[in-house]
C-alpha cells in the first residue's frame, strides 16, 4: 500500500521503479508529492533556484507514460531529481552563485544533467551554492540565505548548499553536488545525509579541473549507488575522465570482517576537532571494530605547509578569474571572497609554482597513506554545523579553509571518499563519518558504507521545518 502524498516525498529511489512497474505508482504522484513539500518548506531553507514545476509535470507524464507501455528507459525513469545550480542545465542560466554571474541561459546540458536525463530522471530544481562556490556555506551574493533544516539558525555548508538542505528536507531522493575541497561531504555532513565524491573522473564533469568532481547527495547509499549508475556513462567533453566501466553499482553486500582501517581523528592541520565529533566517530570506529575490522589509529600525514600550499593556489586561481570582471559586476560578489581572493593579487610566479608544488606533495605523501590501509575513518569537519549567516566557520577570510583539512586531500590524491551520517551533538546537530578508500576504488567506499548504514541502524526522523499538511489515504 502507497501512503499519503506527503509521504511519497521520503520515498527512496530504490523503491520507486518497482512502484512504477506494478502500477501502485506512478510518476506523476511522486512529483506531485515532492512539489508540494517544495512549496512547504521553500520559504524556510531556501535551497532551490529555478524550481520548475510545469516542466517538471509534464517529464512525470512522459515517465507514466513509458512504464505503462512498457518502455521505461530503466530504474530512474520519472525519479525526481534537483541538480547543484552550478552545473548547466540547458536553457538555464548558470550564475554560479554569484550576482556577478552570467544570465545567459546554458545552451546544453553538462554531463551529469544530460546522463540522467537519458534515463529519465525528472529535474524540477536547480539547486542554490554560494559565490563561485567557494564557500562552505548558503550565504550567496544572488540566492536568499539557504539554511539547514535541522536547525534554521545553522548554516547547511557547502559549497552544494541546497543539494544538503533539500535532500534532508525531502525534495525527493536524488540530488547532485559538485565537490573540489568537500563541497559534497561537508553539506552531506552537516545536514545528516549521505554524500560520495567519487575518484576523479569516475563521473564525467565540464568543465573539468584539477580537484573537481560531481557526485550523489542523497539519504542512503543505496539512492546514491543507483544515481551511479547513469552519470558515470562516457562524455567526450571531460577530457579528464577515466575509462568507461561497468561496474556493478549495485551489488552493494559485504562485510568488514578482516579490514584494515584508519581511524584518523586529527587532520594536521586546521581547526581542531571539537569533542562531541570526536565521541561521535570514535563510536563509528568502535562499530567497526565489533564488526571484525582491524581499527588502527593514524597518525595525521598533512602540513601546514601543504595546507597553505593549497590556499595560495586557489586564491591565486580565482583573482586570475574575477579579476577580468568589469568593476561594477566584480563589486557584487560578496565581500568576504573579494578580500580571499585579493590576496593572490601580488603573488608571484615562485609563490604559486610553490602553492603548486604542495598540492603534488599532498597527493604523492595522501596516496602513500593510504596504502596501508583499507579503508581510512575520519571526520568529514572538525564542528558540527554552525550560524546560518557565516560564510565560514571561523568567518576569517585570511584561512578561510581551516575547516576542511579532513575532505580537501581526497581531492587533491583523486580518492573516493563518502560522508555518512554517525550521530548527533546533544542539541541534535548532525555529525558525519568521512569513509574515504584507495584511488578508484568507489565501489569499495560504497559498500563499506552500506555496511555501516545498515549496523549503524535506522537513521532518525527527518527533520521538518515547515508544516505538514493532513496525510492522504
């Protein structure tokens, strides 16, 4: 039995192509469904940008269509879907987050958007991201404030801000970040929900560069495996991308008896972690252990040096980028970024060879790392989430990456690596586990964390933060 529309909003992925074959569903509910929680909780969080809801419908009907002839185009056909605004979609302007942005409308879709579309998947909604998405944050120049559903006086992270948000609010079950220093693991994180940022090239991106990888946001592993399966088909446009593979996305039963693990609860560099995160992955490593795993605790391998290495190039890359803006569209981006991204205006061509020497050495000294073990646990951050109004943590824009050492050398070493939810601070803040795995290895991160999803237990009640209408029989 189907139950009300208000609920078919929750409903995992997973479930719905079943649904949809039996006739107990179709997809024209489940979008129906998920626009009215839209409507619901919108004026709350704020996580979507260009919601649109005719087109949305009439994806839904073709999707009906197709599984009643018995022409699906496969498990995602009339799944709903948001995808981070930063990504083009076509006939969507891409303002990246920024008042500075270009409004010209995108004339294709970028790879994920056109992967999943292939499949079916309805795209209803973009989703928000802060200026050039370089903040760990909803606070955007050109987006209202988007805030976390588990608490509207804290901040959702980012940079795939509204992706976080709209996945723990129950905008349906599918969602797409990009991730170049955790921008899919810390909202993931502080928003309670599943996020994997999968080696790089394993999804194909444009456009690409170094770090930058696009990835499921969802609220379980087994909705993000399935995503996997469409978005890591071949595009010639990303010319980082890896080989095609077929790989069994699906297949996600194992156990961890006999693994070695990492636990890694400091970073080396950074904010320090606080003690509630700490109890919290403790508690994870202490699961795993009851599991069969071999846990052994690591000794943190990232330097100041490499940190501050990563800093420069960034800052240095962007004033390269924001600095051909004409000055009245270069003055709308938030203040903040302006003063990051001016301090790279007078670094010279030693300081940034240097800053790029330090992301080689991250890479070479990470992948080392990682050899010795299987599997490495870790915080996604090292606090829970934090004001809502904040473009960071510690709201300092001379180190403005403090709070990412955990997440930021998974992309720099082009590792998989996951976030999962695995508890919660005493006033109910989510906390996530960082799962991060060997070079290539996706499939491994994703069924260690299917594993830990299933011994952890059944997540807690999703938040609502927005009235709920009367369940419909």
């Amino acid at each position: 039995m189907i139950r009300g529309m208000t609920d078919l909003a929750d409903l995992p992925a997973t479930a719905m192509a079943p649904a949809f074959a039996s006739g107990a569903l179709s997809p024209v509910d489940v979008i129906d469904a998920v626009l009215a929680r839209v409507a619901q909780c919108e004026p709350a969080i704020c996580a979507t940008y260009a919601l649109d809801r005719e087109g949305a419908r009439d994806q839904a009907r073709r999707a009906e269509a197709r599984w009643r002839s018995g022409t699906a185009l496969g498990p995602l056909d009339g799944v709903p879907v948001t995808i981070k605004e930063m990504i083009a979609t076509r006939g969507v302007p891409t303002p990246m987050g920024t008042a500075a942005g270009d409004p010209s409308p995108a004339p294709a879709d970028a790879p994920t958007p056109a992967r999943l579309r292939e499949a079916g998947a309805v795209i209803f909604a973009k989703t928000t991201a802060p200026d050039f998405g370089m903040l760990s944050s909803g606070l955007s120049s050109f987006h209202p404030l988007t805030r976390n559903p588990w608490d509207l006086t804290r901040n959702p992270g980012g940079s795939s801000s509204g992706a976080g948000a709209a996945a723990a609010a129950g905008y349906g079950p599918l969602h797409v970040g990009t991730d170049i220093g955790g921008s899919i693991r810390l909202p993931a994180g502080w928003c309670g929900i599943f996020g994997l940022k999968p080696s790089n090239g394993r999804v194909p991106i444009d456009p690409p560069y170094m770090g930058r990888v696009a990835g499921p946001m969802t609220r379980t592993v087994a909705d993000a495996a399935l995503m996997m399966t469409a978005i890591t088909r071949p595009d010639a446009r990303d010319y980082t991308s890896l080989p095609a593979a077929d790989l069994p996305w699906m297949d996600l039963q194992r156990d961890v008896r006999g693994l070695r693990i990492g636990l890694l609860t400091e970073a080396g560099a950074g904010t320090p972690v606080e003690p509630a995160v700490s109890a919290c992955i403790e508690a994870a490593a202490a699961l795993f252990e009851a599991g069969g795993a071999i846990v052994e605790p690591a000794a943190p391998w990232l330097t100041e040096a490499m940190f501050e290495g990563f800093d420069t190039f960034f800052r240095t890359r962007f004033w390269a980028v924001t600095r051909a803006l004409p000055h009245d569209r270069y003055a709308m981006i938030l203040p903040y970024i302006r003063q990051w991204v001016e301090g790279g205006a007078n670094a010279s061509g030693l300081a940034l060879y240097e800053g790029y020497q330090q992301l080689m050495a991250i890479r070479e000294v990470g992948v080392r790392f990682s050899q010795r073990f299987d599997y490495v646990l870790s915080p996604v951050a090292p606090m829970p989430a934090y004001a809502a109004e904040l473009p960071g943590p510690n709201n300092d824009p001379s180190r403005p990456f403090d709070h990412i050492a955990f997440t930021m050398p998974a992309n720099m070493t082009e590792q998989p690596a996951a976030s999962i939810d695995c508890g919660q601070t005493a006033d109910g803040l989510p906390i996530g586990l960082q799962i991060a795995g060997r070079r290539f290895d996706d499939m491994g991160v994703l069924r260690v964390a299917q594993w830990f999803e299933t011994a952890r237990g059944p997540a807690r009640n999703w938040p609502r933060p927005c009235p709920s209408p009367p369940l419909e029989a």
